[in-house]
C-alpha cells in the first residue's frame, strides 16, 4: 500500500472510532437528552455528516484495489 494510502485508511480508522463514540454518546440517553434542543441537532447533523464522509473513505479505499 502506498504512503497516501495508508494516510487515507488510518484516517478512515481514527474517524470510525470518533463517529462511534459519538453513536454511543447520543443513543445513551441521560447526557444528551438534557441537552438543548438545538445541541442535540447539530450533535445529530455532526453524526450526518461524519458518517457521509466515512462512506466517501470507504469508497476510497475500495479504489485502491482497482
């Protein structure tokens, strides 16, 4: 595997590991229900949006074979 490669797939690993966290943070309940109404859409829109962008990684990294 090539060096950028490796960047992309290690990056692909560390947001993983982020996006669950934050899964794990807004399906747990008691913290995040007493939130705000507005935190708890942008902490919602932030899992969107970090989960389009592990899937254009995932897409990336299936590339790399081709």
């Amino acid at each position: 595997m090539l060096p950028h490669q490796e960047r992309v797939v290690a990056e692909r690993s560390e947001l993983g590991i982020k996006l669950a966290k934050l899964v794990e943070f807004i399906g747990a309940g008691d913290k995040f229900l007493h939130l705000s109404v507005a935190e708890q859409a942008r902490l919602r829109r932030q899992q969107a949006y970090m989960t389009a962008y592990l899937n254009v990684l995932d897409e990336r990294i299936g590339a790399f074979a081709a």
